[in-house]
C-alpha cells in the first residue's frame, strides 16, 4: 500500500479576525482556509468585504486580532522576501530607468547583507531574465512615465519576482488597465506562474478575471468581512481566452456575480430599480 503523501499547506489560516480600531463591525471575521504550495487561488467579493486586509495580513503589512496565520508553518511576523507584493496602482520609482527598477530591492538587499559583487552580477542576469519574459527589452532603458498602464504593470511584477519569492500577493493588479491589455496580461501571469512556480494569492472585483486564473475562487462577503463560499474551477492548466465563452465558464461567471449580489445587498437595490423602470412588476 503507497504511504499517503501529505503536504503541509503553503500558508495555513485558522480562525483570523480582524477588527480596526474603532470599526463598528469586523474587517475579517473568523476566516479559515489553507493554500498549497504553487496554487493560483483567486479572491472577489463586494468593496469592503475584507480582501485587501486578508492579502496584507498575509503580506505582513498587518497584524490580525486574533486567530493564526501560518506561511511553511510558520507564524507570519511582517513582510519578508519570500512574500512579493503587487498593488493596483504602479508602485515605480519615477526617477529610476526600467531597469533600475526591477533591481532595485535586490541590490538593496545584496548591499545590506554585504553580499559580493558576483551576487549583483547573479541579480543581473535575473533581471534581464524577467525583462525578457515581459517583453520589457526594448524599454530597459525608460523611464516609468514613458510606458503605458500595463507595461509599467509589467515591471512592477518584474520587480516583485526579482526576489524568487515563494508567494506572490496581487491586490487588484490589472483594475486599471484597458480589457485588451487585461487579456494579455492574464495569459502573462498564467505563463509566470507555471515557469516560477510560485504560490499566487490574487485579489480582484472582476469574476471573469478570477474564473480564467485561479484554480479556485474564493468569495468573500462583508460586514463582517468572512468567507462565503469556495469554488473549485474545473477548467485544468490549459486555458485559452475562448474558455470565457465556455457554456460552463458563462454558467459558473453568473453563479458567482449572483451570490455577490446577494452577499453585498445589491440584489434588492437592482431589484427596485428594476421596479421603478417597470421592467419587472412589483410583488403581489
Ligand atoms: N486601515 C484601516 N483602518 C480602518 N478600517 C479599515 C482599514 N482598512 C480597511 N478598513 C475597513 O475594513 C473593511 C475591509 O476593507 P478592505 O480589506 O479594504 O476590503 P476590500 O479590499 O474587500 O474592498 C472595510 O470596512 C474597510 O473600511
Ligand atoms: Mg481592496
């Protein structure tokens, strides 16, 4: 008989909650969940619902209330280098070229730890590595303010890879981008997830987005902020941009939207004013 093989989940949440000073109602309430190692694992919800607090308690940025938080069984005591961060809104540096940008936290590091100079020139090769694998070779030498939306997206994510870091956390990383750019980039970070395999914990407010990446949605609802329901995406590794219009892709979008709605208090507020435009009749 084969030995079971268990695996210790990557980052292992029991029982977290969080509440901000003041607030009337929990920011995060009692949320558990594991994400293995390598996972896609993707997070929507309505506004307020708790997932950017969730994603930077992972990240370290905040503590919890009470409950655990584990990353490789261990408790999470602020940000570190195995947990990369990309926020919605393009964290560059404007007086730094592309290039300087991607190296930047690296050779920070390798100055702070005294590191030798074969280590930068490591560093080197890496950066021009993920320059590559985001089309950036021809801009190395730009400036932030001269590269659209979703190159600049592009560095940022270079930059957060720079490290190898086992988790990475993305909090709304396309919300600004154009839905033609958003496409590309949802086939790019598929692509950087399957060659770096890391652990990506990625928050958005668009379904479709999260259905095409994760291997599992996870839908959050508010007040207080909590986990309503897990889906298994059932969709494999091999995903093409036709999947969204997929009879079963379409099926699960519209589950999900729906729950949202209910979950968020929208559903009666759409219902009156389907109402009011008399578009459905009043109840009898
Ligand atoms: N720094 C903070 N101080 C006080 N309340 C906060 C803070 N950050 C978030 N909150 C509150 O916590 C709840 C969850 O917020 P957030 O995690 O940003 O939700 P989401 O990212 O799902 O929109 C909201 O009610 C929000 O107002
Ligand atoms: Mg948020």
């Amino acid at each position: 008989m084969n030995t079971p093989i268990t695996t210790l989940p990557k980052i292992s949440i029991r029982g977290l909650t969080k509440q901000f000073d003041g607030a009337p109602t929990h920011a995060l309430e009692n949320v558990d969940l594991d994400i293995g190692a390598n996972e896609f694992v993707t997070f929507v919800g309505a506004s307020g619902c708790g997932k950017s607090t969730l994603l930077r308690t992972i990240g370290g940025l905040e503590t919890q209330t009470s409950g655990e938080l584990l990353v490789d069984n261990r408790p999470v005591s602020g940000p570190g280098i195995d947990r990369a961060m990309v926020f919605q809104h393009y964290s560059l540096y404007p007086w730094m070229t592309v290039m300087e940008n991607i190296k930047f936290c690296r050779q920070l590091a390798a100055h702070t730890q005294d590191r030798s100079s074969s280590d930068v020139e490591a560093a080197s090769g890496r950066a021009d590595a993920l320059l590559r694998l985001m089309g950036l070779q021809a801009s190395a030498g730009a400036w932030p303010n001269q590269l659209s939306g979703g190159m600049q997206q592009r560095v940022a994510i270079a930059r957060a890879l720079m490290g190898r870091p086992d988790i990475v956390l993305m909090d709304e990383p396309f919300g600004a981008l154009d839905a033609q750019t958003r496409e590309v980039m949802h086939d790019l970070i598929r692509y950087v997830h399957r060659l770096e395999k890391a652990t990506i914990v990625f928050v958005t407010h668009d379904v479709e987005e999260a259905l095409y990446l994760g291997s599992r949605v996870v839908l959050m609802a508010p007040r207080p902020g909590r986990i309503d329901t897990i889906y298994e995406v059932p969709f494999g590794d091999q995903r093409t941009q036709d999947l969204k219009f997929a009879p079963e892709f379409v099926r699960l979008k519209r589950d999900i939207l729906e729950r949202i709605r209910e979950t968020s208090g929208m559903k009666t507020d759409l219902e009156q004013l389907q109402r009011l435009s008399g578009a459905v009749s009043e109840p009898a």
